[in-house]
C-alpha cells in the first residue's frame, strides 16, 4: 500500500454471514473502524435459524484442505496467510470429515461472533439496511449473500438497471447418530482417506442393492416437491448444488456416478458383496450426535423426505434434526458491473462481496470479503492496494469474477455464472513438470498431479511476495 496516513473514516459492512464477518474483520485488523450491519435478529430469512454471525446454512464441510492437490485447499492455504477468521474459526472447530474440513457448526459461529463483538474497532449494528446506504457512508460492503432482502435487491437493480440472476439453493438433511443402524451402516472414508482431525474412518456410509437403490430413484422422482411461486418458475439451479430429486431425473444412473458412487468402501458387515450404491453421511458437530446426508440437497416436502430417505437401509428409524429445504440465490452480472476491486463502476463508493459477485462455496464467499476488506481498508487509509497475482487462488476467483468468463451466447446476454475455485481459473504454468524427482518421466494421471502441485507451489509463493510488498499487516494473525 502506498499513500497518506490520515485518520480514517468507519467502513460500513452490511450483512454478518461469511463475507461480511472476513470483511469486517480484515478492514478492523488493518486499524480502520468498522460498523458492522446485521438484521438477524430482528428480520430472519427463508434459511438461517440463529442469530450467530456467520451461520452456516447449507453443508458444515470447508471441503478439501490439501493446499498441494486441490484448489479449495489452496484457498484455505492463502486465507490463512492472510489472517483470515473464517479460517481461524474453523481450524479452531474442525470435526473429522475424512479428507476435508469440516466444522461444528454451533462452535464456529459463536466463534466468528465473539471475535467481532469483542474487536474494539467494530461496531455491531443489529438493524437491516433496507435501501441503498445514505450518501454520506462513502465506504461500503455489502455482503447481504444469496438471501438478501428484496427491498434492498430492488433498489440495487435499479442503480445498475440490470436484473440480477438468481438460482436456487438446496439444503441437506440432518440425522440424530444414535438412530442411525450401525448393524448395517459402518464408518469409513473413501479409499481410507485421512484428512484433518480424522481416522481415515469419518463417513457412516448406507448400503443399497441394486434392487433398493431402483426404488430409492424411483421414489425420489415421484415424490412430492416445493412448489415454485410464478416468478420462480424460470429460476436454474447451480450444477454444484442441485437437489437429489434433480440429480436423479437427470439419468437412472446419475447418482450412482455422484454422491451415490460406491466406489473405495468394503462393507465389513458383508465383504464379499459389493454395494450397488451407498449414501453417505458426514459428521455435523463436534459432539459427533449430528450427521447430515452428504449431496442429499432437496426440494422435496418434509414428509416426503421422511419417507423416502428412510428406505435407506440402516436409516429404517433416522430422527431428523433438520430437513432439507430450498432457497433463493441472487448474484450480480459482476463483470459488467464491478470494476477490479469489486466497486460498482455506476456508484464506486459501493463495494461488493461473496456470494452476491458470482463466487460460490463458503470459502471462496469469504475470500471475496476478505480480499473486499482488504481493498475498502486501503481505500479508508487514502491508498492502493495493488490485485493479487492472478497466479493465486484469491486472485484467479478475483479475475473470474470481474472478468475471468468467456461470452460464449449471443450478444445482450449474459453468460456469467457462479464459479468455485478450480485448478482452471488459474494461467498455465510457463513450463509443465514432465519428470519425477529421480529423473524419470511422469507418465499419465502423474502429469496432472504435478502440475497441480507446481501451481499450488507457485500460487503460495507469489502470494508471499504480494503480501510482503502490499500490505502492513502481518502474513499470520
């Protein structure tokens, strides 16, 4: 950063999910106040049920934490250089999920909570912002996510006379351990895989015959669905969130290749047959009482879910702390409407963040805030934060996000849709490993492991050298 020392004026973050809460947190850390606006709880939405900060409402997973072999894990990676508190929060409450970071959802929102109630820079204000910000709030986030009011969304359609796209989101179901049969469920992770806080047994997986899982499909497209209002009706869902029930119509045989797939498991209740299709549930808290059905996402009506998911074998007697449910995802035209720094080009006093830039996943929303409060807090200070290189995880989704897609439909369309970190966002590598340590040559699914871990590799180094050269703040909080 480059510029003045004058003293600084507040940022204003409204919405407290992951976004705004890195945001925040972020813009406090570089030394400028914030004041931080929440409606929960005086307004609720369609999905949260607390008031916590940060409320996780969808899958508890961070998904892979393997920083070498998986672009998410890269993210975590940088995050956590960056002194993110999403991070924190969630190493600090992690619960065994096999190769993936999973959270206790309880824990990790009182957690990012107590961390911003208690910073001396930040200012909670529990109200909703229900129209654009007044005038002289000249340095604003909003990170009001996928759930924003509509209130609010209207009159930022109207200030960038664009209709935002919209999607729907799914949730999946929560079940009670203890009514979970374990004479004919068993734990293990795929292939035995061991990741973070776990054994390298963290999923119960449910085993379906061939003739079980026929019915299970059949019943899943039969059941009974949330009805859509009018206006929803032409809503598309994003591909890596769709229902079961839509997996399911999609092929006979779709879920068998998705979360269904029985692939790197051994029943030990009976070795010697090999399971048609197996559902999967991956631990939810940190007490190990809840587990919520992995890619189980639905519309269908509560009693229908009852019903069929209990044909499930060992779920016969499943109690259901939660049920799935639906809601509505709303995102920007970001590259046509935000600038490199994710201000609005038609008002550039407001900045954007997560979910509503056309991010998708919890990690990649509160890297969009993180990088977001980073940039508002070089903006409050009078100076320039450069971009992270796109060479990096944060700002491979950065360049995404405002700019990064390709038009491929005709023109006066748009193309743009929400995207997770993948190893495809990020520019080739100048020269692709072909050889193996002792000089052998790499042959086959080994050139794509050595590429990914020669653009990790690079990713974390450039953003050393970026956070050495750009900012103040320490590389690790």
């Amino acid at each position: 950063m480059t510029g003045n020392q004058s003293p600084s004026e507040a940022v204003h973050v409204i919405g407290a999910g992951l976004a705004g809460s890195e945001a925040a947190w972020q813009v406090a850390r570089a030394g400028v106040p914030v004041i931080l606006h929440e409606m929960r709880p005086r307004r609720m939405t369609e999905a949260h049920r607390t008031d916590g900060l940060a409320e996780l409402v969808c899958s508890n997973s961070f998904r892979s934490d393997d920083a070498a072999n998986n672009a998410v894990g890269l993210l975590h990676a940088e995050m956590r250089r960056l002194g993110s508190l999403i991070m924190r929060a969630a190493d600090a409450n992690q619960v065994p999920a096999g190769g993936a970071l999973a959270v206790d959802r309880e824990g990790f929102s009182a957690a990012v909570t107590r961390a911003l109630n208690d910073h001396p820079l930040i200012e909670m204000q529990r109200e909703e912002v229900a129209t654009l910000p007044p005038a002289d709030w000249r340095n604003v986030i909003i990170a009001t996510g996928p759930l924003t009011s509509a209130s609010l969304a209207h009159a930022i359609r109207q200030l960038t006379a664009e209709d935002a796209l919209a999607f729907f989101d799914a949730i999946a179901p929560i079940v009670h351990r203890d009514s979970i049969d374990m004479s004919v469920a068993w734990f293990q992770s795929r292939y035995d895989k061991i990741g973070p806080g776990g054994t390298g047994a963290d999923y119960i997986n449910c085993p379906l015959t061939q003739e079980q899982y026929d019915a299970f499909v059949a019943s899943l497209i039969a059941g009974e669905k949330t009805e859509f209002k009018e206006w929803e009706a032409s809503t598309p869902y994003f591909d890596g969130c769709l229902p079961i029930e839509v997996m399911a119509a999609r092929g006979h045989e779709t879920l068998r290749h998705g979360p269904m797939k029985p692939v790197g498991l051994t029943n030990p209740h009976d070795p010697a047959t090999k399971p048609y299709a197996i559902v999967q549930l991956r631990q939810d808290n940190k007490l190990g009482t809840l587990y919520n059905m992995v890619g189980f996402q639905t519309k269908l009506k509560y009693g229908e879910q009852q019903r069929i998911f209990r044909t499930i074998p060992g779920l016969e007697n499943a109690e259901f702390a939660r049920l799935g449910g639906l809601h509505r995802n709303t995102f920007l035209d970001s590259p046509k409407l935000l600038d490199a720094q994710l201000r609005l080009r038609a008002e550039p006093r407001l900045r954007f963040a997560g979910q509503m830039t056309g991010c998708e996943g919890y990690v990649e929303s509160a890297s969009v805030g993180l990088i977001a409060g980073l940039y508002a807090a070089a903006d409050a200070r009078g100076e320039t934060l450069a971009s992270p290189p796109p060479t990096t995880a944060l700002g491979s989704l950065l360049g995404h996000i405002t700019g990064g897609h390709i038009e491929t439909i005709e023109p006066g369309t748009r193309s743009f849709q929400p995207m997770n970190i993948n190893f495809g966002l990020f520019p080739p590598l100048e020269r692709a490993p072909t050889k193996k340590p002792d000089g052998t040559r790499l042959r086959g699914n080994e050139k794509t492991i050595a590429k990914r871990q020669a653009i990790s590799a690079r990713a974390l180094a450039d953003l050393d050298r970026w956070i050495a050269d750009n900012l103040r703040i320490a590389a690790a909080a």
